[in-house]
C-alpha cells in the first residue's frame, strides 16, 4: 500500500477588510467590503487558486460593541455585512472546489432553520456546505430575540447539544436514494425512505422529516470553535474540525491533545476531527519588508480603540487604568471566559501593559501572529503541524484581499515545496478535501449519549 502524505488543510478566514481591526483604513482594502459581492467573489476565487480547503464566514446576531460606534474609529464587528448563508449561496455559483463554512448560532435559531438552511447550501454548491456552531455570548445579541441580557453558558451549551442532534437528526430524514423521481411509473419517492424525527427534549420539540433530500455530503460539516470546558466537550462529540486561538506551540499541544482524547468517549476516532488554530501572518518578500508593512497597520489603531477592544474581549472595562500599567486583577464574567484567560495569561507571561496587550489584541484580534518572510511563515506552520499541535490552519489574513494573496503567491509554493500541501484537490466535495469520510445515514446515534458538561 502507497503511503499517502499528510497534508495540512488550510481555511480562509474571510473577514470583510481583513482581520487586522485598522484593516478598513489601509489603502489597500475595500471600505464597503463587508456589502461587496465583487469582493467576495475575488476572495473567493483567490482562495481556490490557492487550494484552500475552506472559506469561513464569522457571524453574530447584534452589535458587539456599540460604545465603539460613538468613537468612529473602527469597524464595529458585525456591522454593514452580509448574512453569512445568503452570502456563501451567491459564492456557490462562482466557486466549483473551496468548502463554503458560516457561522449560525443554536441560541438564536431554531434547528429545522438552520438543516434546512445548509442543507440547501449542500445541494447548491455540490457537497461543500459546512455549519460552525456557535452558542453566542453577547447581551448586544440576546436583546434582539426578547431578552434582557445573555443566557447562561451551561444553559447556552445544553441547549447547542440538543440543537445540534436535532440537526443531524432532520439530515438524516432521507434516505440517499429515496427520490425515484420516475415519471413513468409516478412514483415521486419511495416512502419507506423518509424518517420522522419526532424528537422531543428539553428546549425543541421537532416532528421532521426535513423537506430537502439528503445532501450530498450525507451530511454538511460540523465546525466548532470553543475552547472553554463546554466547548471542547461539544467540540470532541459533535465536530468535524474545529477552530481555536493558542499563542504557542505548548498551548497549541496541550489543546491539540486533550480534544483528540475526549473523543473516544464518544464511540470516534481522533483522526475523525481536525484541530485547525487561527494564525495572522504578516508575509512579504523579506522580513524587513513584513515588520514594515505590520508596523505600518499598528500605526492605524487609535490607543482607546484598542482598550475598548480588548475590554470587550475580557468581560472588563479597562479604561479607568493606566494604559501604560499592568493588567489589573479582572472581576469574575461567564462571557468569552476561555479567550480571556488566554489574553491574561500572555499579559502575565510576557509582562505586557494594558496598552502593549491591547494593541497587539486589537491587530491580530488575539490570535496567533508571524511576522516575515515565506520561510519564515511555512517554518512556523510546519513546526506546529508536525510537532502535533494542529491538522491545519484557519489563515486571518491582516488586509483582504491583499495579504489572501500574498499567502497564495508567497506562502503556498513554499509549503508545496515542502511536500507539506497539496498541488491539486482532491475530490469535489469539502469532505474530499478534508479526508473526511461521507457518513451513512444513522451514524450519528452513536454521538448521542452526551457526558454531562460544566459551565465556562
């Protein structure tokens, strides 16, 4: 038997100017990108030149933060951009290969919207849907949909567990070949291959069946992107891939481990889901060339912009410390737990101020960020890919779509040099591209026998 390669995967983390918070500034992206159908679609195509495995749409429900608004010195996150489904619908038509993966939250949408919703997208594009479950944890949000402030967490992931078995339940409503569709005969489907969901639990009760065939991926992908307690248990029942936020490679392994050991509990294979980590590369052709061009970005970020940001991101507001103190001791918050002790924990460990931590926050939105050159971009990649800290990597490319291209034309012939991606897809369908096997109908009863899960 011919040993195959492992190839890291690769996702394309679109966001409307790019993921630098100042990207909108920069006179290479396109202000209006977010309500930009062209720039989506050159993003898009861009992506597949490059082989992405993915395109990955990031979504929310509301304003988050709106004190920032008053300020006017930033793209206030998930304000002026298409709804994620609408938008990878219209990219479908355009794209033939690239996996189409957007955010839709449990705790605002109901379970036969959202399987239908991406079982549609399955159909429309070929088999290259995937649905990245998110539980929402902002008040912004929960305002929109009769309420006075957010749920809490351990009531926000029950509710995403059930959610999501129901979702997989209304997939599963067909059999594969339960269209005949004969016009002779006039036998539409057979109905022996329809299944009543029926489920009743503690948050939906769903009758089914879903009134879209089974799709072609047997299944669209199931992506995650928690690294709080509840999420990595979600995360190692319920994923195909999941997304995550560590700063260095012993974070990055430590993670990497404890996801792929949870998963035997749930009757899975490790190699049945992939760690993919969010990284910001900053690459030009040389690396005074990269730190230029980023420190040219920074220079963009207003100091009470990038306090205000990192606030958001640690439940606190930081504006009545001294920018250029340390960080204070931070009162307990149930909001975005798992990202604040990581951005606490690098305060900590590399003794940054307040101003040093937010600035950096605010330009790589707390992931992790490589500064230089082509080389020096691939060397960082393949020591966590090979070092057993990650399967790929979610790329948040600083200014859209200028440094998506920088990392197709400079970073991926270095890694195909390096026998370390592909040269060519592999197959039609997200699940191809992934190495991921096409589910039988039922195989998900297995996952169903969920361990109980802790609050953040």
């Amino acid at each position: 038997m011919t040993h195959q390669p492992r190839h890291m995967k690769l996702g394309a983390f679109l966001y409307p100017t790019g993921h630098h918070v100042a990207a909108w500034r920069h006179p290479e992206s396109d202000a209006d990108a977010g309500i930009n159908i062209r720039h989506y679609q050159r993003l898009a195509a861009t992506a597949e030149r490059g082989l992405f495995d993915l395109i990955f749409l990031a979504d929310g429900v509301g304003v988050r933060g709106e004190e920032l608004a008053a300020l006017s010195r930033t793209a206030v996150r998930y304000v002026g951009q298409f709804e994620p489904l609408t938008l990878l619908s219209a990219l479908s038509a355009v794209t033939s290969r690239v996996g189409l993966v957007a955010t839709v939250s449990t705790t605002y949408d109901a379970p036969f919207h959202i399987a239908r919703r991406f079982a549609s997208l399955d159909h429309l594009s070929g088999g290259r849907a995937g649905w990245n479950v998110v539980t929402s944890a902002d008040d912004h949000e929960a305002m929109n949909f009769g309420l006075d402030g957010q749920i809490p967490p351990a009531i926000r992931y029950a509710r995403a567990e059930e959610a999501v078995d129901v979702v997989a339940a209304l997939w599963d409503s067909w059999d594969d070949d339960a269209f005949h569709r004969d016009k002779e005969s006039g036998i539409y489907f057979d109905p022996r291959g329809y299944h009543v969901t029926g489920h009743r639990g503690e948050f939906f009760k769903v009758r089914g069946p879903l009134n879209v065939p089974r799709s072609p991926q047997g299944r669209p992908l199931i992506v995650q992107a928690g690294s709080s307690e509840p999420g990595r248990a979600l995360a190692a029942r319920t994923a195909d891939a999941v997304f995550t936020a560590t700063q260095t490679v012993e974070e990055g392994r430590a993670y990497y481990a404890d996801i792929k050991r949870r998963m035997p509990n749930y009757g899975r294979d490790p190699s049945e889901l992939l760690v993919m980590p969010g990284v910001f590369p900053v690459v030009a052709p040389t690396r005074a060339e990269a730190e230029d061009r980023f420190a040219d970005l920074q220079s963009l970020i207003h100091p009470a912009v990038a306090v205000d940001y990192l606030s958001q991101h640690v439940g606190a507001d930081l504006s009545a410390y001294d920018i250029d103190g340390p960080m204070p001791d931070l009162p307990p918050t149930t909001f975005m737990k798992s990202r604040r002790d990581v951005l606490v924990a690098r305060a900590r460990r590399d003794d940054l101020t307040i101003r040093e931590l937010a600035l950096s926050m605010a330009g790589a939105r707390g992931h992790w960020q490589i500064v230089g050159t082509a080389r020096d971009i691939a060397d960082a990649l393949q020591e966590r890919f090979e070092g057993g800290a990650a399967d790929g990597f979610n790329v948040m490319a600083p200014i859209l779509p200028a440094d998506l291209t920088r990392f197709v034309d400079l970073v991926i012939p270095e890694l195909q040099r390096r026998g370390l991606f592909r040269t060519a897809y592999e197959g039609p369908t997200l699940r191809h591209q992934l190495g991921i096997a096409r589910p039988e109908r039922g195989h998900w009863t297995a996952r169903r026998t969920a361990r109980p899960i802790a609050a953040e």
